[in-house]
C-alpha cells in the first residue's frame, strides 16, 4: 500500500539518483563483496570486469532513464531502427569511454593489481550480426547517441551470437558461441513490457455492429516476446539510448486437454519449442536462407517491436493515429524486417480498427527501406505456401497491397502486361514467391542505396521500374562508421598525438581531421605518425603470434584483407598475388621486393563451400610459404582465425595496405575500408562501392587503383577468356601451374580444382583472372611507394585526413534531415 512517505522510483532526480552512487573504487568494491559475492584474496580478472560493467552500468540508469522521459515529452518524430543483426562488439570501453570514465577506471582497478586493459579482455565480443550490415547497425546506434537524436534500435537476443571460428588442418571448424553464458553485464529485462506474438492458424471473415466485414486471425500458436534493454550511450552528453533486444518464450497457456490427461511433460515440452526462435543467429552473409526459422525470427522481431511502439502511442495519445505517421519512423536494415509493412497494416486495421486507406497512408509515411546488396541470392523471396501457412493474416494483406499497388500501374500504364507482371510483389512459377525487396518498396516513402556507385546501379538495374515510377523515393546515404570505436577507442597512440596537434575536437566532429592536410608536409610530424604506425605495427605482431603462431617482420609492410569470406570480395585474388611473390622469391627476382606480411581473416558461411575451400587454400599457401627459408624476412602470409570486432580493434590500427579487392559493382559500400583509411592503411582498391568515394576524399594519387570499372565489368563478360589472359602472361601461368600442379596441396591431390576450374571458367562472374595483371601492377607501385617512406607516410597522414567523409555522424545526419525528419533532443 502507497502511503505518503512512499516513493516511486521516479521520484528522484537525476542529481539524487547520482548521489545514490559512492565513488567508483567503492562501487566497484560493493559489486564484488555483495552483488559477485567474492570475498578470496586471490581472483580472476574476470570477476573484476563483472564488477565494474556493473558499476559502470549503475552510473548510465539515471541518464537512460532521464532520455527516456525527454523523448516521451517531447512531440518530435521518434526513430526506430529494425535490423536483425547487431554486431556490438564489446561495450565496456564504449561506456568507460563515453561517461569519462576512464581515469576513475583505471584508479579503482588499481588497488587490486589489474589494468583496465586485462579487465576489458574478460568481456565476451556481442556478435549479434554477421558482418558489415550489422556493424553499421551498431555504429549508427552510436552516432544517434552522439547526435541526441530519438532513435532506438529493436533487435533479436540471440541466444547463440555469430559462430566461433577454429582451423583445424587448414580447414574452418565451427563452434556455437554462447556469449550470454556468464551473463550480460549490460541488459535489463523488461518482463513488464512482454508481448504476444502469433503464428500459424487461419484467417476469418466476420462483420462488425456496423456490418463492416473485417478479418479474424484465430486458431494460432502463440509465443512471449520478452525485452532486455542495451543502454547505447552518448559520447560525453547525458544520452543515453537504448537497443531492445527480444527473447523468444513459451506462454504459459497450456493445451488443457494434453495437460490433463497424463502429458504434462510432453505438453510442458513441446511449450518449450518457443524458445528457439530466438536461439541462433543465422551465420549467412549475403545470401538468402530460405529456411521457416529465419521467416519466423522475422516476423518475430517485427511484430513484437511494432506492437511496443504502438502500445506506447496508445498509451499517450489514446486510439486516435491521426499523427501516428507524422512522429514515427521504422528504418529497415535490409528486406530482412520486411514484414513490418504489412504487419502494420495488420496491427492498425484488427486490433486498432483503422482503415484500410488510413492505414496505408500512415504505413507508407512512416516506413524506409535501405537496401544493401545487388547480389542476387541475397534477395529475400518468401515461398507463398510458407507464408499461407505461417503468417496466413500477413498473406492476405500483402496480396491486397499488390492488387491496388498493380491497378494503379495498370491505370499508368495501360496494356503494359510486361511492365505489372515484372514489378509485382508475387513472382509467379509453379512455386510462386513474394518479393520482399519490391514489398518494402511500395510500402516506404524511402528507399536508399548505401554508397553513390551502389545507389546509382539500383536506380539504374535492379529497381529500375519501381525508380521510373517513383524517383522521389530514391536516395543514397553513403555508410560510415563512428570514429570513437574505429580511431579513438582502438588506437590510443593515434588519438593522443591528435590530441596533441589538431586538437580534441574531432572525435565528435570528424572534418576537424583536415587539419592534419598541412603537417603532411612536416617531416617532424611525419616521424611521429610513423612512430604511432609502428608501435601499432608490434602489438598486431604481438597479436598474429599468440592466434597463429606466426612471426610477423615489425620491419615489413603490413598488408591486410579481413571481412567475410565470399567470392566477390575476392580473397582468391589476393592469394594468386601471394603466390605470385613467392614465385619471384623461387625465382631470385627479389630485387626491389619490399618485404611483405599478408594478414587474411574472415569466416565463411557453414554451408557456402567455395567460400570454406578459399580458406583451406590460404592456409595451405601459408603453411608452404611460411615454412620455406628463402622467404625468411621477404614474405609471411597467415590466415588470421575468428575475425570479429575485438579483433579488428587491433588489426586495423596496425595495417598498412588496406585489400578492397573486390570485383566492381558487387560490393554495395564496405565499411572495413573506412576504418582503415581513418588509421591511415592506403587503400589498394577496385572502383567499388565506397571504394569510389575513398579515392575521391583522398586524391587519386593516394590510392592505389587497379581492375576494370562497373562498366568494364559488363561489357567484360560478354567475351571473357581467362584461358587466353593466362596463356598471354606468364607470371600468371607459373602462378596457374604452381597451383594445379599441387604445390600447396601434395598429400591432397585435388582438393582445389573447383577454385582453379572457376579461374579459368569463362562464367567467372568475379573476373579474377581479368584484373589480376592490373592487380599485380599496382602492388608493385604500392611496394615502390613503400620504398620510399616518407612518400608513403606523407599519404597516409592524406588518408586520414580526409576520412572525415566516412564518420557515421555525417552518414546519421544524413538520415536524420533527408529521410527521418528527426531533431535532436538536448537536456533542458
Ligand atoms: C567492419 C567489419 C566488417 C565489414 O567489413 P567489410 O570489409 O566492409 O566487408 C565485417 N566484420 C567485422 C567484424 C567488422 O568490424
């Protein structure tokens, strides 16, 4: 009972509810004796990290709470970014970092003989995402912290994160990673806010008092949706965000009939089966997985975030929606949110009774798509006999979407059968399909490409018919990635020598870099980058050493591909290039070789086979180079195991030649490339994606360009022989025969002939062959250019400098003035 001296927990005040905390060495102490439990003289750093995540945790309850209340208050149009994947990385440092933390951190670890640096190493990596479309998930997350805005991202709690990578015998061995098995430090549950999510059934036709006919869903399966919230905290300004992640659970209705006749805990088990929605994150980037699962997980996250929001509105402004579309926006990741279009629909018209043309209209104000792939099997296509089956209420409103969305093509352009037939939602056959990609087209007021080249081509290609009838809802947001994490976080040297010459104030304000321009003339300064260079140059050494056992030559050039490994972004290309050195080491040619460490790393999807034989070549390549004396010093090739976040936290500040190889027109933007760039690796690049863009920030002379264009690539393939180009080049031939003739594979005759078949296949859509002499050429520009240090410092202090371009602030700025509509929230 509430009497008057009782109090509501949102009775206090920010300042009272920062006075609730002691200072960090005490807080730090309390969470070790009273919350861990830990009273023995002697523990594990781990116990420390759980301590102070804790602790630091404690110290952004008020701010979160306090965003909170400024975003209910306030009647600006609130964001909420829908992305099945969300490739976090670790969140301590971010926090540390973001509170102005780190000093305090460092003093309360102190008495205890740790650093922070050994504490930050016991958190586990949240790897909720595949690769770059879930990293820029989380960079964006950061950016709309910095920026104020009222964003907030909704997401699946994977159970399962992306998978552990191990090599065994050259090959990628697969692990499950149960990153939540020592708790997640970060989250709150929110029981409270749990939601009911349906699946299977049917659908009915009933009437209303008014004798309106509307549409039953009834006789589904139903499951919870249980949130836990991730604070994602400003940079040094009070915000404090918040990611909602989703639980998949079992209700607690029982089927009564199996209940009470003996089955309980068959009944109790077959409940349970709730749960795996959520269990794993589908380890496929850049290709479609047309299993149910992944449709479900789907319509689960969908379903339950929309429903959260619009309990909310409900909640402030009652039943009426009038300007529902006007203060919302739902930004899709990618199709994979897709059924957010019509679940809306759904969710206005059967359980708000709002009409069809009301609710369409609010439907398409309110909904932007962003697309990230041209690749055709990464478009998603639900078979209609799944989604009859699963999400029969879903179905129907699709289906009504595409008859109004078609006569209103028809009543355009009439007789045009072609035209309706190649733009409709269903794709016809003897197993007809829905398009997801064209189903977030006609449902958004936005679609945007994410690098100018990429948004082009989708104008051009893929969307073309939805561009001609449309063109106002096209647009590009160039990718970026934040600057905290990818410069300041992760290269300390770096940002203290920044510090120290161009001032503090790129670290929100990323131009600022220009700055740097001038002192590329300096040659003081200029040793100073290269001593930063070096000192992150050794402790990637360090790293190499201790995951592969490999000696890193601190005197060599740091050359460097990591991201996922698929055909397009053409690891094999840099291996025959690889092979192509050692050849000339073989051969004696080693006059004006620069010395050269190749750091290759990245997984392959479980089930791409291609992709796992790429790595099972680079190892085997490894192991042969690395193991020949006459390479001692000149050449080290390593495949680097288990690429995630954490990882490229070390490699990228340490590289010097940053690989965007891929072939031209297949890579949407990238966003390794721009961590790079920002730690000064000089991009050696085909015309690709961001790749364009890079080039243009730095200068043309400071990047190295090779391969055939966009273009080039298309009228390339219409007489593509890469039997004559090799048969023409005998560098590529011996690199031909060293490869079939079993060189890298003598106990296992064979292994590569479907990586050799494909380079000399005529289809080869990723041309490798075609660019390889190009290729070839410009590392021997880039050795050269290495040669001659100063040249090459003088270039990297350039790409830095101008890297501003690919801060995800700019890119978030973007978003918030031409697609949102959004304003940031300052305190008052
Ligand atoms: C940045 C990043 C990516 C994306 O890399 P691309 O080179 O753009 O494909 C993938 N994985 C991780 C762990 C990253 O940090």
């Amino acid at each position: 009972m509430l009497d008057q001296t009782s109090m509501a927990p949102a009775d206090i005040s920010l300042e009272d509810s920062n006075n609730l905390l002691a200072s960090l060495p005490d807080e730090l102490r309390r969470h070790l004796y009273y919350t861990l439990g830990i009273h023995d003289k002697e523990s594990d750093p781990t116990y420390y990290y759980r301590a102070l995540a804790t602790a630091v945790r404690d110290r952004l309850v008020p701010y979160w709470r306090e965003t909170r209340e400024r975003f209910r208050e306030s009647d600006q149009r609130r964001v909420h970014y829908f992305s099945l994947e969300f490739l976090l990385g670790r969140s301590l440092n971010n926090a540390v970092q973001n509170l102005d933390l780190d000093e305090a951190s460092r003093e309360a670890l102190h008495r205890y003989g740790v650093t922070l640096e050994e504490v930050a190493e016991e958190e586990p990596d949240a790897g909720l995402g595949n690769g770059g479309l879930g990293r820029l998930a989380a960079c964006f997350l950061d950016s709309c912290a910095n920026l104020q805005l009222p964003v907030a991202g909704y997401g699946i709690r994977y159970e399962f994160g992306m998978f552990h990578q191990s090599i065994e015998a050259g090959r990628q061995v697969e692990a499950p990673d149960h990153w939540l098995r020592d708790g997640n430090f970060w989250e709150i549950e929110r029981p409270e806010h749990t939601r009911t999510i349906k699946m299977y059934g049917h659908t009915e036709r009933c009437m209303d008092e008014n004798g309106t006919p509307y549409s039953r869903w009834v006789g589904t399966h139903d499951l919870l949706a249980v949130p836990y919230d991730m604070p994602i905290p400003g940079y040094k300004n009070d915000t404090v965000n918040t990611l909602r992640l989703w639980k998949a659970e079992a209700t607690d209705v029982f089927d009564l009939e199996e209940f009470n006749s003996g089955n309980y805990p068959d009944a109790v088990v077959q409940k349970n089966n709730a749960d795996q929605i959520s269990m794993v994150l589908y380890p496929n980037d850049a290709s479609e997985n047309g299993k149910e699962l992944r449709l479900k997980q789907q319509y689960f996250l969908v379903s339950a975030s929309l429903q959260d929001v619009l309990a909310k509105w409900v909640e402030q402004y009652g039943d009426d929606f009038s300007d529902f579309g006007r203060l919302n926006c739902f930004q899709l990741n990618d199709t994979h949110p897709a059924c957010a279009v019509p679940e809306l629909m759904r969710l206005l018209m059967d359980e708000h009774k709002v009409d069809w043309d009301t609710a369409w209209q609010i439907t398409t104000r309110c909904m932007a798509y962003t697309n990230h792939t041209l690749l055709p099997e990464a478009l998603e296509r639900w078979s209609v006999a799944l989604f009859s089956r699963l999400l029969p209420r879903l179905l129907e409103i699709i289906f009504e979407i595409n008859e109004r969305f078609l006569s209103q093509v028809a009543k355009k352009h009439p007789g045009d059968t072609e035209l309706r037939r190649r733009v409709s939602l269903v794709e016809e056959g003897d197993q007809p399909h829905i398009r997801m990609a064209y189903l977030c087209i006609v449902g958004s007021f936005s679609v945007n490409g994410v690098a100018h080249l990429h948004t082009e081509l989708l104008k051009s290609g893929l969307f073309s018919d939805f561009y001609h009838i449309w063109p106002e809802k096209f647009n590009n947001k160039t990718n970026g990635v934040t600057q905290r994490r990818w410069l300041s976080h992760c290269n300390p040297g770096l940002r203290d020598l920044l510090n120290e010459t161009i001032g503090t104030e790129w670290d929100s304000e990323m131009e600022q870099m220009k700055k740097l321009i001038p002192l590329a003339e300096d040659p003081a300064f200029r040793k100073r980058w290269a001593e930063v260079k070096q000192e992150n140059k050794r402790r990637l050494a360090d790293y190499v050493l201790e995951n592969t056992g490999v000696e890193f030559n601190e005197a060599a050039m740091f050359d460097v591909q990591v991201k996922r490994i698929h055909e397009y972004k053409r690891q094999l290309l840099n291996v025959l290039h690889v092979i192509h050195l050692y050849d000339r080491i073989c051969r004696g040619e080693t006059k004006d070789m620069v010395s050269r460490c190749v750091l290759i790393g990245g997984k392959a999807a479980p089930g791409y086979h291609v992709a796992k034989l790429i790595v099972k070549l680079i190892n085997n390549v490894a192991s042969v180079i690395n193991a020949d004396p006459k390479t001692k010093d000149l050449l080290r090739l390593v495949f680097f195991p288990n690429y995630r976040v954490s990882s490229m936290e070390i490699i990228c500040p340490g590289t010097e030649l940053s690989e965007q190889i891929s072939t031209a027109g297949k890579e949407a933007s990238g966003t390794g490339n721009m961590k790079f760039m920002m730690n000064g690796a000089i991009t050696i690049g085909t015309l690709d994606g961001a790749n364009i863009e890079i080039r243009d920030q730095a200068g043309a002379e400071n990047f190295f360009l090779f391969g055939l264009d966009a273009k080039g690539v298309e009228v390339a393939k219409q007489k593509y022989d890469p039997n004559a180009i090799i048969a023409a080049d005998t560098d590529i031939q011996r690199v031909m025969e060293m490869l079939e003739g079993g060189m890298f594979n003598e106990q296992e005759p064979g292994i590569f002939d479907l990586l050799t078949t494909g380079l000399r296949n005529p289809h080869d859509q990723w041309l490798t062959i075609a660019d390889l002499r190009s290729y070839i050429n410009a590392q021997v520009e880039a050795s050269k250019t290495y040669l001659d240090s100063e040249k090459w410092n003088r270039m990297s202090i350039l790409n830095a400098a101008n890297s501003g371009w690919f801060s995800s602030d700019r890119t978030i700025q973007q978003y918030a003035d031409e697609i949102w509509g959004a304003k940031p929230l300052q305190d008052s």
